[in-house]
C-alpha cells in the first residue's frame, strides 16, 4: 500500500513538472545577478535550471529598474527574450563583463540629460516671467 501511494506521488509530481519548461542561465563571470521577467532568480553560478511556465520570457541581468527603452536599445546582449517549451530545458548564455558597464554609464548620460532639459525649461520659464 504505500509503494502505491509512493509511486502515485511521484507520477503526480512528475506530471506537474511537465508542464513547466526551464531555463538554464550561464554568464561569463561570477555572481552576476539574473532575472526573469523582471524577478531575481538567483546569482551566477546557480545550481539547477529555473522553472517557469512555457512561453516567452525576458532573461537579463539588468535590474527591473535599468531596463528602461533607452538601455534596451543600446544593450541588446544584455537581455534576450526566449520562448520556452514545455518539459524543456532552454540554455541562455548573457555576457556580462563588458556591459555592465556600459549601462551605468548610459544610466548617468540620460540623468545628465534629464537634468540639462529640466534646468533649460526652469531658465526659460524664469525669462517668461521676467519679461512680463
């Protein structure tokens, strides 16, 4: 009786499983953060491939934050979306070292220039009213 209950604990648990599909995440160097879909997964190296359901998903090593438009349009290494199957193992493999870097530093260029627009419309503002 509970070898029947064992295996039929098992065949439950193994069914459930097929109906995920997993990512196995690989980087150039060590402790890089992943995320998928925006949710820390874990850092590099990790010790088994992550389940997620099947379908597409967005694999990075940016923080929900960084990923803004202007990242990616600059940075395409640094996320790829993939489609991942049922009862599948997908290896995503992101480099890292050279753009992480790369982003912080067009992280601070758009702050430069968000804050050039915001002080010009101040100035021109100011003149408006000095005008008048």
């Amino acid at each position: 009786m509970i070898n029947g209950l064992i295996s039929i604990a098992y065949s439950q648990q193994k069914d459930d499983m097929a109906k995920f599909g997993f990512v196995d995440l690989k980087t150039d160097s060590m402790e890089v953060p992943f995320y998928i879909d925006g949710v820390f997964v874990g850092k590099h190296p990790l010790n088994n491939p992550i389940p997620v359901l099947p379908g597409f998903h967005l694999v990075s090593y940016l923080p929900p934050d960084l990923t803004k438009t202007y990242i990616e349009e600059n940075l395409t290494d640094a996320y790829k979306r993939v489609y991942v199957s049922p009862n599948d193992t997908l290896e995503v493999f992101l480099f890292y070292d050279h753009y992480i870097s790369e982003t912080e530093t067009l992280d601070r260029q758009h702050t430069v220039r968000r804050m050039t627009a915001v002080s010009i419309i101040i100035m021109i503002v100011f003149l408006l009213f000095q005008i008048t």
